[in-house]
C-alpha cells in the first residue's frame, strides 16, 4: 500500500491534479479513517478469527497511505531540517507503542471478553481519527519560512541563538557556525 499510495501521490502531484497539501491531506486522512473502519468492524467479528484476521489485515495495511501524507511532508516543509523533524515526530510517537501493551493489559487482564477488546478497539479508533482531524486542519504543503535561506543575506533564518548570545546571530544550522 505503501509503494502504490506514493505512486499515486506523486501522479496527482506531477499532473497538478492536486496541490502537494491537499494531497498530503487526502491520502493522510484515507490512511488513518480507513484502518478507523476496519478496526472498529474487527471489535464486532465475534467468534470469527478468519474475519478478525482480514479485517485488521486490511487495517494495517490501509494505514500504508499516509507515508505520502505526514511521513514525507516533512521534506515539503523543511526539506534541510527533515531529518531532525523526523527523528523528533518519530520519538513522540513511539510513546503509544509503549503505552498500548499496559493498557491492553490493564483492560483485559482476566477480563479477555469481546466488550473489552471493542474497548481497546474504540480507543485506538478514537486516537486515529484525532490524527486525521488534526492533519487535515493544521498540515502545510510548502516550505516553511524558518526553513529557507534568507536571499538577501544569504544566511539561514535562526531557530535557535548560540548559547550565551541572547539576541541570537545567524548561523548554519548544518554547522552551528556564524555565516
């Protein structure tokens, strides 16, 4: 879902079907709505395991489509500074990957009944849309202004001052050194 989502980003994108936001924006939102409908649907398979299994099979990987909607859009809005964009958005959000086993453990725990997994399932549908709703109103398709080059000065716009210079200089942030 991953290769063929990214392939149909950049078809919409090359054939100015769409501008890079919104198509950021779409298949984001159809990357987090679709596992949402799955998800929810696996919390009412019952006795079902071979349903269960291909619904969040299905799940899973529909969530592949928002590679080409948060994952790279940190190039679009800070191609020189994605990298360090990635590491911290990636950091945040290995918090659920650690939370979820204790609160899955925590619900279930002598207590592995439907009711309580369509809990679990609500709960992670309720986070996924929250993410869907927060990146279609807040997300940005072009190069942030604190991102880019000052074309008059030639130096970089400054996020952060040196340590010890309060009005801040410019620097590079590749090199933390004065232009």
């Amino acid at each position: 879902m991953q290769v063929f989502s990214s392939w149909f980003a950049d078809f919409l994108r090359k054939n100015q079907y769409l501008s890079t936001r919104s198509t950021r924006k779409i298949l984001n939102t159809a990357g987090l709505l679709l596992p949402t409908v799955f998800i929810v649907g696996a919390g009412y398979t019952g006795c079902d395991h071979t349903l269960a299994v291909v619904l969040l099979t299905l799940a899973v990987g529909s969530a592949g489509m928002t590679m080409p909607g948060y994952s790279v859009n940190h190039l679009d809005i800070a191609p020189k500074f994605a990298g360090v964009l990635l590491g911290i958005t990636n950091s945040l959000a290995t918090i659920p990957g650690f939370l979820a086993p204790i609160v899955v453990g925590v619900l279930t725990n002598h207590n592995e009944t439907s009711e309580q997994w369509r809990i679990i399932f609500f709960m992670t549908a309720g986070i996924l849309v929250t993410g869907a709703v927060f990146f279609a109103v807040l997300a940005q398709g072009d190069e942030m202004s604190w991102a880019r080059k000052n074309a008059e000065s030639g130096k970089w716009t400054q996020i952060i001052p040196e340590p010890g210079n309060i009005q801040g200089a410019d620097y590079s942030p590749v090199h933390g050194k004065e232009q």
